[in-house]
C-alpha cells in the first residue's frame, strides 16, 4: 500500500486516480479473460487451431493493455490532448492506407498488417476523435471567435467519410452518437440540431438504398427472413441459459456460431452463466457512464468536461449495441463487447479510452480550488 506521507508519481498517482473506475476497468478484464476460456476454444477447433489458441491470444494481449491503460492514466489534461491529438494524425493516415492495402475481411477493408500484426486503425481513431472535438468544443466555448465547432464538423465528415468508404455502418453510426451528444453538450444550436438530424435521416436512407449489406441486414432485422442464423441461435442461447445458466462448459451456442468468442460472447455468457451474470455486467456498464457522467456534471473545466462525457458514452453505446444485437432487439452488426470480447485492436483502443478517462477524472486538489475561486470570482476557468 502506498502512504500518503510519500511524495513522487506513482504515489501522486495513486492517490489521486478513481480507484473505483481502475478497478471497474480491471474487473471487466477479468471477465473477459474467463470467458475467453468458455467461448474461445470450439472456434479454435473449428479452424484446425490448438484449442487454447484464441486464450493464449487474449493473454498476451492483457498486459499491454494495462501497461497502455495505466501509463495514460498518469498524463495531464494537456498531455492527453496533445496524446489524442499524435493518435488521431496517425489513425487517420492509417484508415486512408487501408483503402489501398487494407486486407478484407467479410466484405469490409477496415485491417492493416504491420510488422505481421493486425492493427484496425478505426478502432484507436475512436477515443482520440472524442478527445480532439472536445477540446474544439471547448475552445469555441471559451472564445467563440475560435471556429471550433465548425471543424468539430469538418472532423467528423472526415472521420465519417473514411469509415464508410471501408464500409462500416455500424462504427459511423456510433461515431455519430456519441459525437452528437458531446455537441449537444456544448450547447449545439437549434439550427444544427434540425440541420444535422436531417442529414443523418438522409444518411441513413442513402446506406440503405446504396450498401445492399445494410439494407440486407435491416431487411432481415425487420422481417426475420433470410438468414438470420447467428442471432437467432445467440438469442435462443440466452432463452436456454434462463436465471443461473446450464454451468461452464455446457453451452452450446459456442460450438455453432464463428463469431462466439467476439460479437457474440454475451450469449454464451448467458447460456452458461444465467440471466443474472449478464445482468450483472449490464450493470458494471451502467455504473462506468453514470460515474462518468457524475464527474463531467461537477467539472468546471469545459474540456474535461466534454471528454469525459464523450469517452464513456462511447464505451456504454458500444456496449449497448453488441448487448442489443445478442438479444436480436438491433440489427445484426459486428461490435466487440468493451474489454469482454476477444481482439486485440479492440483490447488496447479501449484501454486507450480509459487511460484517457482515468487521466481526466484524477483528482487535482489545488487545480481545483483555483477553479472554484475563479469561477466564483466570474473570471472564468484557465485553459489547460
């Protein structure tokens, strides 16, 4: 245990980190290293693979997940932007070489292979695009001659341009969501509200028309005819599991589905682990946006604010979208379940995220009573 009496890093840091968020962090980890070990191994046997295979995969990937999550955690708030905004550069870059390299997979070119590693560059753009916009936010707040607002939007046709060239509908629709509500934060006027749910409805309509993968999807969604054989199975899975589930080792949705151990990984949850279980990480999800909706609330400082917000509304949409396509409530989409679902791009981009949470939220004594003063005074609060 580090004494309070100790002065340096990594004692500064310990007591002044959420300890709640870190461990929450560190929890669904866990979970999803036990669960790589019920939903990972029939997959493995299908491909000819050693049955450890996707387990000693998600291994490796845990420490340097935590190594990222906790050397982030340890940035200030301009160190954080000036991070999001170097990862930011150099994902964008990354998406726009995916176009011409990329490797395809299912029908989609969202992986590049560096160095023989598999990176999806959309997946790290995510947290650093909500860091960037809530700093743009933030500066036209502050001094509203500064156009952040307007290349808030220039960003995110960029960022949305890139992702459906791949194409990635339900990324874009996240990027989407969260973004929105990071503006709406900032005070979007009524115009832009009327100005961009328009474009979204058109946006929508002109996916469905244009992207025959999409309007197959939502077809199959709306009528249930065609093949709909992952879903149903997921969500008959789920029915099967009833309160305490069928015990570890006893599903068998994980033995049908290609994709148990990554889009699919709640329902083999629910089949051999209960209703319960996956009520319980339902709630460890809602717990992580409602804290950090609770700490951007008491946040005087506008970027802190708006990132903070943004990060975890990213986490719990993601999360709400892989839950709702298990319990077939949406569409069919592939989204990892944050920290829970195998792959390695989505373990570290997420521990990413919360280095960036964890970061924003530490508690800063004497930063703060400056804040109350000024504030209170009506100067203001001081940029980072």
């Amino acid at each position: 245990m580090v004494s309070r009496a100790e002065r340096g890093p990594v004692a500064d840091w310990f007591w002044t980190i959420d300890r709640l968020f870190l461990a929450t962090f560190i929890l669904l980890m866990g979970v999803g290293f036990m669960l790589s070990f019920a939903a990972s191994p029939p997959v493995a046997e299908r491909l000819g693979l050693d049955s450890f295979h996707f387990v000693k995969r998600h291994a490796l990937f845990l420490l340097p997940s935590l190594s990222v999550m906790i050397g982030i955690s340890f940035l200030s708030p301009r160190q954080v932007r000036r991070a999001a905004i170097i990862l930011l550069g150099a994902s964008l870059g990354m998406m726009v070489l995916v176009l011409f390299i990329g490797q395809e997979v299912k029908g989609s070119m969202r992986w590049i292979s560096i160095a023989g590693i598999s990176i999806q560059p959309s997946e790290f753009m995510k947290p650093a695009f909500v860091v960037v916009c809530a700093w743009l936010f933030a500066e036209h707040a502050k001094q509203p001659e500064i156009p952040g607002n307007l290349l808030s939007i220039l960003l995110f046709g960029i960022v949305g341009a890139l992702l459906i060239a791949q194409p990635d509908l339900g990324q874009t629709v996240l990027t989407a969501t969260v973004w929105g509500g990071m503006f709406f934060m900032a005070g979007m006027p009524w115009l832009w509200i009327i100005v961009l749910a328009a474009l979204a409805i058109g946006g929508f309509f002109a996916a469905y028309t244009v992207l025959p993968h999409v309007a197959g999807r939502i077809d199959r969604f709306l009528t249930g005819e065609g093949d709909t054989f992952q879903v149903d199975t997921a969500r008959e899975a789920i029915i099967r599991g009833d309160w305490l589930g069928r015990g570890p080792g006893e599903g068998v949705v994980k033995r049908i589905i290609p994709d148990s151990h990554t889009d699919f990984v709640f329902s083999v949850a629910a089949e051999e682990f209960g209703i319960l279980f996956c009520m319980v990480i339902v709630m460890i999800f809602a717990f992580l946006v409602m804290r950090g909706l609770s700490h951007a609330f008491r946040e005087r400082n506008d970027f802190n604010r708006f990132a903070v917000a943004g990060l975890v509304l990213q986490i719990g949409i993601q999360s709400l979208i892989n839950i709702g396509v298990n319990l077939e409530l949406l569409p069919a989409k592939g989204m990892t379940l944050p920290l829970i679902s195998y792959g390695g791009s989505s373990m570290v981009a997420i521990c990413v995220t919360a280095g960036f949470i964890l970061a924003l939220t530490r508690h800063r004594p004497e930063k703060r009573a400056v804040e109350r003063s000024l504030f209170r005074s009506g100067v203001g609060v001081p940029a980072e």
